[in-house]
C-alpha cells in the first residue's frame, strides 16, 4: 500500500504547460476586446494611447525581462547544485515583482489625479472610445498586476524552499514550473506594452 | 458478517476500508480518486435533485395562464437560478466529475490521476463556488434574474445579486479547468503498458476531448464573469452602449465559451452510451476509430460555431452564413457516432438491463434534439424559432435526454461496481419507462409551442397556448415520479441490495471490470499490462 509518492517531472511540467494556456486564454478574451475596439475608434484609442507615460511604460519592460533572466538562471544554478546563487538570483526577481508593482502603482496614481480612472465623470463626459480605451487599459494591467503579485509570492516561497534545500538539483520541478509561471506574467506584458504604449 | 452485509457497503471491502480511515476526514481530505469521484458524483446530484425542484415548480407556475403559484419577479429568479444550477453545479461536472473519476484511471490501468491533490482541490473548488452561488440567492438584493446567459447590458443593472452569483460560477470554472489539466495530463502519462491510444476505451477518449475543451474555453468565461463584475462594481462600461462599449461583444465572449460548453456536457455522456451498447449488445463496437475521432472532431468544430446564438442579435450576414455552415458540419460527427452505435446494435445479442435502456434512449432524445438543432442551426429557420419554446425543447433533449439520460445510464452500470451491491432490475425499467414517457411529454409540447410562437422566458402566455402547457407540466409530474423511482430503487439496491459477485457483473472486457468488486484503493495489485482492445469480448463470457 505504501508506494514512493508518484513522481513524474514531464507530466508536472505538461500540466504546468496547460495551465499556462488557460491564463493565456484569460487574456485573450482582453485582446479580443482591444482589437475589435481598436477598429472601432482608430482614432480615439491614438489620442488616449499617447496619454500613457512611455517612459515609466518602458522602465517595467526592463524590470521584468531582467526579472525573467533571472528566473532562467535560478533553474540553471540549482541545477548545477549552486544554492546560493538560485536564491540571490530569485530574490532580484523578487524585487523586480516589487519594483514593478511600485512602478505601475506611480503610474495609475497619477492618472487617478487627472482624473481618468473607470466610471470617472471626465472619462463619462469624453468620447466613447477613450473611456473604452482606459476601461481595457486598467482592467488589462490590473489583471497582468495581479499574476506579477501571484508570480512574485511563487517565486518568494520557490527562493524558500531552495535556501531550505527542499528544492535542489535532484528535484526543482517546483522552481522549474514557478519559473515558467513567471515568464508567462512576463510574456504577456510584452504583448500589452507595444499594444498600449508604442503602436497607437 | 452477514449482519454486516446487511447493512453497508463499506462492509464489502475495496477502497471503502483498506485504508483504514475512517469519519468524513477520510472522504473530504482523500486523494484517492474513487472517493472523489463519489463526492463529485453524491454533490452532482443534490444539486441536480435541487434543480428538479425548481424545474418542476416552474412548470407548475406555466399550468395555466396568468398567475398560478407566484409573481413575475420570483419567476424571473426561479427560471435564472434552475439554469445556473442545471448547467454549472449539476451536467459540466456531472460525467467529468464523478464518474470521469471513478472510472478513467482504472480503465487506463493507473493507480490514479497525474496530480491527487489537485484533483482534490477541483472539488473544493467545486463546493466553494457552489456554497457562494447558494450565499448569492439569500444575500444581498436577492436571487439574480437574468437568466443563466447573464447577458449584459442588463445584468449590469439589475439589482439582484449578480456578482455573487457570478463570482460562484468563476471558482466553479476554476475548478473545471483544473480537471480538464489533470485528466489531459493523466491520459498522456499514466496509461498502462500495452495501453496505446487505439485501445483505450471510447470514454476516456471522450473524457480527453471533454478535458481540452475545458481547458481552452473555461478561461474565456472567466474572463467574461470577470467583466460583468468589473461593470457592476466599477462601472467600466465596455459594453454599454452609451459609453462606447457594445452588448453585442459579451454575447461573443460568454458564447466562445458556453457553446463548447455544451460539448463539455454531452462529450461524456457520448462517451458513457459507447461503453454501455458493445456490452449489452455483445458484440464488439463498430468504426472504434470513427468513435474515437468524431469525439475530437466534435470538440474542435464545436468551438467554432459560437455565432449561432446570435442570428438575430444584428450580425452580419457573412458572419451568419459562416456560423450556420460551421454549425452543420458539427452535425457530421455526431451523426457518426449515431450510426456506429445503431450499427453496433445491428445482429448483436441485445440484452435490455436497465443501463442499456437509459443509453438507447440516449440514442433516440439526442437524435430528435440533434436535429432540432439543425433547425436552430439554419439561419432563416432559427428567424422565427429564435427565443422560442422551441429552443428550450431542443436544449432540453440534448441536455436532459441526451447528458442526463446518459448520467442514469452510467449510475445503473457503473455504481454497483463501486458499492458492490446490485439494484433490483424491475423497478429500474419501471422507473426507465415513466421517465421516458414523462420526458417526450414534457418537452416535446414545448417544441410544438416554440413552432406555434410562445416565447421563452416569459412569464405569461396567450390563451391558444393552454392545453399543451398543461400537457407539458403533466409532463413533469411524470418525469419527476420515474425519477424518485429510479433514485429509491438504485439507493436501496446499493445499501441493501444482493452483493455482486465477481469482477464483472456486466461481461464487460475494460480494465474496470477486471479488479476487485469494489476496487481497491490504488486499484491495482500489480500494475496490469493491456494485451487487447476495450471491446475484444472474447472469453469474457455472459454473465
């Protein structure tokens, strides 16, 4: 009765690799709505677009490709057996889930303070493609917000377990798949940014 | 141990005891995939009884025109929370998650799904969502009244409990995308030696078309639930007219999803009428490879002909052309299964045991629904019976004839393996037959008044309609006493009925049939090595 716990990394992984699909989806039905509301009002989305802050829009990109990289390396250095550097190189991820949050937190803030939020009597009183513009724009970054918190409390807890040696060269489909978790948050921030802050 | 046998099926052996726990820890904390199976299958069906209920008080509301029972508003909420309780507690779940449990993994020879705990978690998830949709009828500014489409722009304004209700329906999502990850990874990795793609049995390739629909369209409805919250609490108004949004783009949204939905709900029970009719008939199943393809041809072309929920909401005519053709060729598929079950049939040795009813009757309530939809499917037939009674007809015989008939069928021939305990054989043909003529009653008046022009949903109706709503609820009277029937027989059967001797009651050649009555926790002695097909009969012997 008592058998070794199952133990199957390609099938973790495939299960991970489905996962990730469906939060692919979940997006998906967000561009949806971009694409077909971009047809609609060409013009307005353009105007709204470039009220985005390019520069604080750019510095996250940054933040959270490194963040990525940092992620891979983490893999590697556990699988090279080097403990030490996978929770340094986790924490940096970490911290750039910190950074990017703080960064996106300036970013709505300021916009709050134009008046420009969901439901706000300017957004109310101006064209109907801006105010379906910044609808999708904060339904779509405060839900990419919400995996970069999801993603940066997985990797947090991974960094845990790799300093209490219960993830380690042997065993690391948990850092492996928080891995791969991560780079999805970070995948589809590529897609928003070009789609939000440098095409319109 | 006689007294014992009297009494309760944990006293049969298998995973009811060898483990040694006992007390409802042991069932609410167990990974093993026959108790989550039975908790799937036990909470499936209160919540299907539930939705009786309500069915049926409905259709007393409908006996006679103007006010019988209740009042406009109540109506509302009744006909809304019978749909959401119908569709997201009771027949997506339904096959997936209590006998997609119980059976698949012994059926490809595994000790258990890829990932326990998290099929586990699904069902939590399950209960969860379940529990905040009950919170929702009693909270707040009451049941919600929208129907269970919860189309906006109106959902968004109403002032019953949506959100509440829609936030349930988002976990309950959660935990169908989980069960569609566990069983595609399952499949994949923990088959038997010997068990190849070709000879796993019809249900679980049913069961893997099922779980890749749920993993590719369950997030879209998430997504969909997520803004009709975003509407109501922080007023985004992406589909509000008068803010620039469009209605008719939630329409698409929650459509993406809830047409494959529909094959979420009847893939399984396909799946079921295949194991049940080679059995019964005694003859190996005919175009196996056919079934087993038309299962992933049905999932592929049934996420694509969403659009025909909106012939009449103002679309385009190319997009209307497009839908209705896509919509025909899902037909093909389905009609292939059809003929390949009739043709199994064909020159078998049918022996009509109560599971056998129940999957021929299958057969023939989702043919009449199939090709209802047909109709729908048409775009200038779906002009005048769009909205209609005829659509809650058609729904009604895919649903309820084709999902839920094949639920009974799969309770008659899968639940005594696991109670080991046999129901008594003639009340389940009475019961069968009450419920089958009870059900044409019931819903084939409905698509005659939908032809005749009596609009769903509403409340009231013309004077000319009289005579076949009455009918239709006699209808349900009917229905509802073969259902107690068949419950009190099938219960009574499995508490106290003759201990089933032997593996293989039914002369089934699946793996299931080949462990212990009931199966042991893990299932397998020895992990089994597949040396034949799911349907070679040959010295299996009648029982």
């Amino acid at each position: 009765m008592s058998h070794a716990p199952h133990r199957d990394y390609a099938g973790a992984k495939l299960g991970m690799w489905l996962f990730l699909f469906t939060e692919m989806l979940l997006f998906g039905g967000l561009f949806i709505l971009y694409a077909v509301y971009l047809h609609r009002y060409p013009g307005e989305f353009a105007a709204a677009g470039h009220r985005l802050d390019l520069v604080l829009g750019t510095a996250n990109t940054v933040i959270l490709l490194t963040s990525s990289l940092l992620a891979a390396m983490a893999v590697t250095a556990v699988q090279r057996g080097e403990g030490r550097i996978a929770v340094l190189a986790l924490g940096g991820a970490v911290l750039c889930a910190g950074g990017f949050l703080a960064i996106k937190y300036a970013e709505w803030s300021v916009k709050f303070s134009h008046g420009i939020y969901p439901g706000s009597p300017s957004l109310v009183a101006g064209p109907p493609g801006e105010s379906v513009f910044f609808g999708l724009y904060y339904l779509t970054t405060g839900l990419h917000g919400l995996h970069v918190l999801i993603g940066g409390v997985l990797l947090a807890v991974v960094a845990l377990r790799v300093k209490g040696g219960r993830i380690h060269a042997g065993d690391h489909i948990w850092l492996e798949n928080g891995a791969l978790y991560w780079h999805l948050v970070d995948l589809v921030w590529i897609f928003i940014f070009p789609l939000y802050y440098l095409m319109l | 141990m006689k007294q014992a046998e009297r009494t309760r099926p944990a006293a049969l052996g298998g995973f009811w005891g060898d483990t040694g726990k006992t007390g409802i820890g042991a069932w609410l904390l167990s990974t093993d995939h026959k108790r989550i199976g039975l908790l799937y299958f036990w909470s499936v069906l209160g919540f299907f009884l539930g939705g009786v209920v309500l069915g049926l008080v409905l259709r007393l509301e409908l006996m006679a025109p103007g006010r019988t029972i209740m009042g406009p508003q109540a109506y509302n909420a009744l006909f809304t929370v019978h749909g959401v309780v119908m569709i997201f507690l009771f027949i997506i779940p339904g096959i997936p998650g209590a006998f997609g449990n119980l059976i698949m993994p012994i059926q490809i020879g595994a000790r258990d799904v890829a990932f326990p705990r998290l099929n586990l978690l699904s069902w939590w998830l399950y209960a969860a969502g379940a529990a905040i949709i009950l919170l929702s009828l009693v909270t707040g500014g009451g049941p919600p009244d929208t129907g269970w489409t919860f189309y906006l722009p109106f959902s968004g304004r109403t002032a019953t409990n949506v959100s509440l209700a829609v936030f349930g329906v988002f976990i309950v999502g959660f935990s169908s995308i989980l069960t569609g990850i566990n069983f595609v990874t399952t499949i994949h990795r923990l088959r038997a030696e010997g068990m190849s793609w070709g000879r796993l049995p019809l249900f679980v390739w049913s069961l893997y078309a099922t779980a890749w629909v749920q993993i590719l369209a369950t997030p879209i409805l998430g997504i969909t639930l997520v803004l009709i919250i975003a509407e109501r609490v922080l007023g985004v108004g992406l589909f509000d007219p008068g803010r620039g949004g469009d209605p008719l783009m939630y329409q698409h949204l929650f459509w993406i999803y809830s047409h494959p939905a529909v094959y979420i709900m009847v893939l399984p029970a396909m799946g079921v009428v295949s194991e049940i009719i080679p059995v019964f008939a005694r003859k190996p199943i005919f175009g196996y490879k056919m079934i087993a393809f038309s299962s992933l041809a049905i999932a592929a072309a049934g996420s694509l002909v969403w659009g025909h929920h909106m012939f009449t909401s103002g679309m385009s005519d190319t997009a209307v052309l497009v839908f209705s053709f896509l919509t025909f060729i899902v037909a093909i598929p389905s009609a292939i299964k059809v003929f390949n079950w009739v043709s199994t049939l064909y020159r078998g040795s049918i022996s009509l045991d109560p599971p056998m009813l129940f999957a021929l009757s299958f057969i023939l309530l989702f043919s009449i629904g199939g090709l209802a939809g047909l109709i729908l499917g048409a775009a200038a037939t779906d002009v005048h019976v769009h909205d209609t009674y005829f659509v809650v007809g058609h729904f009604h015989y895919v649903m309820f004839g084709g999902a839920g008939f094949a639920f009974f069928a799969a309770m008659h021939y899968w639940l005594p393996k696991f109670y080991g305990r046999m129901y008594a054989r003639r009340p389940a043909v009475i019961a069968w037959a009450l419920m089958f003529v009870g059900f044409n009653i019931l819903y084939f008046t409905m698509k005659v008044l939908g032809m005749r022009g009596m609009p769903r949903r509403y409340y009231d109706y013309l004077p000319e309609f009289a005579g076949l709503n009455l009918a239709s609820t006699i209808g349900s009277w009917i229905l509802a006493l073969g259902l107690a029937v068949m419950l009190v027989n099938l219960f009574r059967g499995l508490w106290k009925g003759e201990p089933v001797t032997g593996a293989n009651p039914w002369g089934g050649a699946t793996l299931e049939w080949t462990v212990p009555t009931p199966p042991p926790t893990e299932n397998f002695a020895e992990e089994p090595v597949v040396t034949h097909g799911p349907y070679d009969f040959r010295g299996k012997g009648t029982p």
